[in-house]
C-alpha cells in the first residue's frame, strides 16, 4: 500500500491550484450563465474536460489519479462542476469510447467535450423502475431505421438535454437479451417532454413519449440485444460517480459549521457530547468512502472494471445523506419548518438517495452478484 | 498511490488461513475455549516458530522486522477464526519494549517475546476504567534505588498465562511510569475473571510491595503519556483489525445458513428481510477495511493522521462488530439462541472487542477532538 502522491503528482496538483487562483474568483454565483461559460471555457482549454479519457478520444490522456487530484482540488475550493454535462462525462462519454462507432465517437465526443451538448439517460419507464430489464419502449426495425414507441420518465434534463442514451426492447421475448442502447438527437420528431416538478417544485425530471419516433440503426451504440452489458458499465460508472466523497466532505465542513453556531442549552451545539459523536461519526464515514473509494480506483489500475463494489459507497452515501439531514434538521429545531439552505437540502437529497438505484436496489446487488444470495 | 496489498502480503494471509483453517477451526476453538488455559500451548509454539509472534519486533531482536501492515493480515485472520491465544497481548508487551526500551532491555526480553516462549501482556484499566493516560491513578513509593508498587490493575488480558506485564503507574509528583515486572515476582497476584468470550482471558492484578527495579524501566524517547497513547492507539488499531475478520467471520457463517435454510419452499436468503442485513453488513465491513488498513499505511509510514485514522477505525469497528453480531443471531432465528450453533461464539467476541482499548463513544470523541472540534 502507498498512500502517496509521485512528485509528478503533486506537481499536477500544484497544477491545479495556481489554475483555480487564476480562474476561480473569491466570491461567484454558481447559478450565473455567462460565469459558468467563462469557467466551462477554462476548463476545456486546461484539457480537464474528460480528463481521464484517452487521448484518441479527444481526452486529456490522464490517468485515474491525475484525475482523483484534479476533482479533490477543485471540490475543495468549492468549485463548480468540471463541466455542465455530468452525465455526458460520467458515464455517456466513457460508454461512447467502450462501444461506439468511429463514426459515433467523431459525431458526439467533441461537442460534449466542448460543452456544447447535453445528454440525458432514458432508462426508467413508468412500469419499469427499480426492476429496469422489464422496460418496454419498443424499437422496432423498418429498413435502415429503427422505429421507437413508448414512454420513459424520471428523465433528468430531458428538458435542456440535446441528446439521449437509452435504452428500448428490440426483443420481447428475451428478457436481457431483448434490450439495445440507443442515441437519439432530443429533438427527432415524435418526442413529446412533460415535465415533473420534483417535491421542491423545481423541474429537474420530465416524462418523455416516444411515437413513432424514426432513429438510424447506426445510432444504435453497441450490437443489438447487447444494451444490457452497455447499461451495467454504465450504471457502475454513475454510481462510483454520484458516491464520491469530494462532495459529502464540504457537507460535513458546513455541518460542522453550524453546529458551532447553533445554540443547545445556552452553549454551542458542537460542545454537546452527543452532537460531537454524531459529527465524529459522519466524518469517520466519510474518510472509509474517500479511501472505499481509492481502493476501488486501485483495482482500475490493475486493469479490473468498475462493478458491483460501486454499490458499496453508493448505499453508503445513501446512509450518511438521510442522517445527516436528519441530524442538521434537529440542530435547527423550529427552523427546520422554514424555508433555507438546509431546509432546501433536506428535500433534495432524495433525488440523489433513488438516482442509480434506489438505496434497497444497491442491497439486492451487494446480497445477490457479491455475496451470492439467490436472485429476486 | 497503491490501495492494495503487495504479493507477499498476500502469500502471508493465505499461509496464515491455511494453518488456521486446518489447526483451528470452530470445534477446536470449542475445546480451546473450554480448556483451563484457553489456548493451546502446541500451536503457540508453532506460530512462535512461523514469526507470527515476532513479525514487528525488529529483526536485531529476532523478529521479522515487518511492519502493521503484515500485522493487520494476520490479526483479520486470527479474528476470523476466533484464535484464542494471547496474541494481542504479547504483541503489545513487545511493541512497548522495541519502542521505548533501551538496547539491554530489547536484548533481554524481545527474543523470548518473538518466540513465544514468554508471553507479555499490558495492565492499564483501573477502577476509573478509562482508556486514557489522565486516568491512571496506581502510584509507586520510593524505596532506595527502586521503586515500589502497590495496588491493583483490572481486566488485565491474558494475565494468567503472561510471563512479562507491562505495568503504567505514577511516581513522585505523579509522573507517568512505564515499566516491566515479573509476574513471578514477589507480591504479585492474580484473580482470573469469568469472561463472556471464553476465548478471551483475563483478570485483575494485585500488586503488595512488588519492587520495580531501575532496570525495569521503559523510558527511552518522548513524553510517558505520549507514549502511553501510543501504546493504546496500537491496541486499539489490532483490535479493530481483528474485528474486521471477525465480523467476516459471522457474515460468512450467517450467509451460509442463508443460502442453506429452506422456509416458504425457499432458501430465507430470497427474502429481502433477509438479504439486505447482509448486505449492509457487507457494506460496513468493506468501508471499516478503508478505515485500517490506511491507519496501519499511516502508522508505518509516520503518517500525521494516525492518530485520528486509528480512532476512526476503533470507533467504526466497535459499532459494526456490535451489528454483526445481533444481526447474526437474528437471522439465524431459534438456532442461533443455541449453543449448537457457532454464530453466537461471533456474538461473545463482540463483548470483547466492542470496549477493549476504547468503545465508539471513547473513539468517536477522540476523533472529534483531534478532527478540531
């Protein structure tokens, strides 16, 4: 074991720092259009775009934990997100580089790279959620062209995304078999987008009705009835890419920080045997997920795909988002029925909790592809 | 950056499982556990023989000269097969003496330690039962060139079988001691206690009018408080290392009954009530594994964070072996209140990992204070 960083690391580090003094001002609004192209632009030129990804592919050629480096370095700063397409670089981009075309790969890498596009991911269907391989968006094959019908909801970004990756039965009667992944321009005549107000009120996921939509069999990313094998990387890509700790350590940070403010009893909260606990305990949590997380990116190095050890930290990031809420919404007692920050949060973490599966999903997949428990 | 154990690393725990897994498996550790010793003296020989015992005593002293990280394999195997053996107390006797004895008092004592042929052990709890070196309260009186110890120290592990104890007091103006006695000496005394886990041992020490000689005395290097931190901190980092091939132990035990155990014309591992205890606690393990194996890379390398990392995987490992342990029992059903079964030995070590060298209230703490709260 090694936990340290080769001068070349710490160089690139260093890298990345001096780029955030340059381009991160002290103070932003991550919410400002014109800030978040100026940065996007930044980030592009510096290569940090689909950093890891090869070089052939239009990547910056980085290995795993130049990229490990840039993330944490950027997330410390509180920085926006490398890039406006998390799902395009997540996991869309990584899937078009395993299966895609030539063609595919000249027609959609550099516009995502470039942050001119935005994909979206059409997997559930209003009859197929958590148990996805019953979905039913048929594509049917009509000369040259597929013709799709059906229906997927939960879509995040259907309503700004210019394009989809999703995936439609091309066979009843094989249940895994019968699915292909698809990549359709969101603009195809036949696609109708309603959108779903999340409990919030804000819309961050549409529903989407397919008729008769007409899509080139050359959209169609890998081999047919090979969808399934498409989605499972994929799927592990989103998971290990919604659990990384970069983001739960600026919660902690902030929960701390309000601990310190709060008062209990006329002192600090954080003075409070118990709360010191709690927080020790979410801290601790989130250290092993950080580390969870090396150990798993040391397997990619030694040349092993991400699979089902991504559902470790995705259940685990699950826990730690629903008790850290429930802990900062008892710090702040009767101002929890208000309306703020935290109280913002405490309704929104329940899109990333289900997002990738569903906390119970991630427990079927731990019991049944690892420990080998019979299937459901 | 390398989060995976070297090929030799891994040679070592196959050996070591090998020779557990044929000279230790659940019925022997039945009969260990039901013998006045709690161990058997053959095999303690035999792994003294291997190095297992010697495998961080440097090599001058004639051990292996490796490091925790060796260490902690081969504790997630004793752990796992719920060895009994008065290993972690050796081990600690012998990392006090390598770390704060002088060149005559290593020469002395550690080639008996890395062989087996003594067996040390470490007395710190007293009445305050408090892991911290604030809460040492035995005090020596001085009597020419010695000094001289009376009063009691408890929960003393494997204090039956130890030939060298590690005992800390205070002296003086209440400096803090660290010193080695004879448990042969004169005025030492030892009333056994009736563990839950028989595989564990231990007892409460008297001490009337026993003579520390100046030769007894560990003061090499640093501050005793800090090095009585430091000795806890190994403690508590070879516990939680256990801990983590204890609780394999009880999932894998528990997944097995699972898979075996037919209800509804099906195996009850079907049922999600079930499969997802086993899951989450598949999950816990996984992420306490993080947790020491970097405090172990940290200890090692003189890493700034060991301190924090070792809390942090104590804390976890006290309240996943706790979980691991009930969830056990409770997915077995009416066998595992037997004492047939093996789940509930898995259940009896969980009262003895859970508080020894700190429980998560202890650790958790501790994390926060060092993390800057």
């Amino acid at each position: 074991m090694d936990f340290d960083f080769s001068p070349e690391e710490d160089a690139f580090r260093a890298r990345v720092q001096s780029f955030l003094d340059a381009h991160l001002p002290s103070e932003f609004d991550a919410r400002d259009p014109d800030f978040l192209k100026q940065w996007n632009r930044a980030l592009g030129e510096a290569g940090w775009l689909g950093f890891a990804w090869p070089k052939e592919a239009g990547g910056g050629g980085a290995t795993i934990i130049e990229q490990f480096i840039l993330k944490e370095e950027m997330s410390a700063r509180r920085a926006p997100p490398l890039g406006s397409d998390f799902m395009g670089l997540t996991w869309v981009g990584p899937a078009l580089i395993e299966h895609g075309s030539d063609e595919q790969k000249q027609q959609f890498l550099p516009e995502l790279l470039a942050g001119e596009s935005c994909w979206c991911t059409g997997y559930s269907e209003p009859g197929a959620g958590s148990d996805l391989a019953s979905l039913s968006t048929r594509a049917e094959r009509d000369g040259d062209d597929y013709v799709v019908n059906g229906q997927k909801i939960w879509t995040t970004l259907a309503h700004v995304a210019k394009y989809i990756f999703m995936l439609v039965r091309t066979e009843s009667s094989s249940r895994y078999g019968g699915i292909t992944c698809v990549l359709i321009p969101m603009d195809s005549p036949g696609i109708e987008i309603q959108p779903i107000p999340n409990l919030s009120g804000e819309v961050s996921f549409n529903q989407v009705f397919f008729k008769d939509v007409r899509v080139p069999v050359a959209s169609r990313l890998g081999k047919e009835g090979e969808g399934w094998r498409v989605v499972v990387g994929a799927l592990a890509n989103e998971r290990s890419g919604i659990s990384e700790a970069t983001e739960k350590l600026r919660h902690i940070e902030d929960l701390e920080e309000l601990a310190r403010k709060v008062m209990r009893g006329g002192r600090p909260a954080v003075e409070d045997p118990e709360v010191r606990r709690k927080l020790a305990s979410f801290r601790t949590r989130i250290a092993a997920m950080r580390l969870t997380g090396m150990r798993h990116l040391t397997n990619q190095l030694q040349g092993r795909r991400p699979s089902s050890e991504t559902s470790i930290n995705k259940l685990l990031r699950g826990q730690l988002e629903i008790e850290m809420d429930a802990f900062a919404m008892g710090l702040l007692g009767t101002q929890a029925q208000t309306q703020g920050r935290w109280q913002y949060l405490s309704l929104s973490y329940h899109g990333t909790v289900i997002g990738g599966g569903t906390p119970n999903i991630q427990r079927n997949i731990i019991a049944e592809r690892i420990l080998g428990l019979p299937k459901d | 950056m390398n989060f995976a154990f070297s090929e030799e690393q891994e040679f070592l725990r196959n050996e070591v499982r090998k020779l557990l897994d044929t000279r230790c498996g659940l019925p022997q550790v039945r009969e260990l556990a039901a013998s006045p010793e709690g161990y058997s003296l053959e095999l303690w020989g035999q792994i003294g023989e291997l190095g297992w015992l010697g495998l961080t005593i440097p090599e001058a002293y004639g051990g292996g000269g490796l490091g925790w990280e060796e260490l902690v394999i081969l504790l997630e195997e004793t752990g796992r097969h719920l060895f009994p053996s008065p290993l972690i107390s050796t081990l600690l006797c012998a990392e006090a003496i390598t770390r704060f004895g002088n060149d005559a008092q290593r020469q002395r004592w550690l080639p008996d330690l890395a062989i087996g042929s003594r067996i040390g052990t470490l007395a710190f709890l007293e009445e305050s039962d408090h892991w911290s070196a604030d809460a040492v309260g035995l005090c020596a009186r001085r009597d020419g060139e010695g000094l001289v110890l009376d009063g009691e120290k408890r929960f003393v592990q494997d204090i039956a079988a130890a030939d060298l104890v590690v005992v800390v007091f205070r002296c003086d103006a209440g400096e803090l001691r660290i010193a080695v006695i004879e448990s042969g000496s004169d005025g030492v005394s030892v009333q056994s206690r009736e563990p839950i886990d028989a595989t564990k041992r231990f007892g409460d020490l008297t001490l009337s009018g026993v003579r520390v000689p100046p030769d007894a005395l560990l003061e090499g290097g640093g501050s005793a408080t800090q090095q009585i931190q430091e000795i806890l901190q190994l403690g508590a980092l070879a516990t939680a290392s256990e801990i983590v091939g204890t609780a394999e132990g009880a999932l894998a035990l528990t997944v097995q009954y699972a898979k075996d155990r037919e209800q509804f014309q099906q195996p009850i591992g079907h049922f999600q009530g079930v499969k997802h205890p086993l899951a989450e606690t598949y999950m816990e393990i996984e992420t306490l594994k993080s947790l020491v194996y970097f405090a172990a890379w940290a200890l090692d390398n003189g890493d700034d964070g060991v301190a924090l990392a070792t809390s942090q995987a104590k804390a976890y490992a006290s309240e996943v072996i706790t979980r691991a342990g009930v969830t056990g029992i409770q997915l077995h059903g009416a066998v595992g209140y037997t004492l047939e079964y093996d789940i509930q030995l898995y259940l009896k070590r969980s009262k003895w990992a859970r508080p020894m060298y700190g429980d998560e209230i202890h650790h958790y703490e501790r994390a926060a204070t060092l993390g800057g709260l």
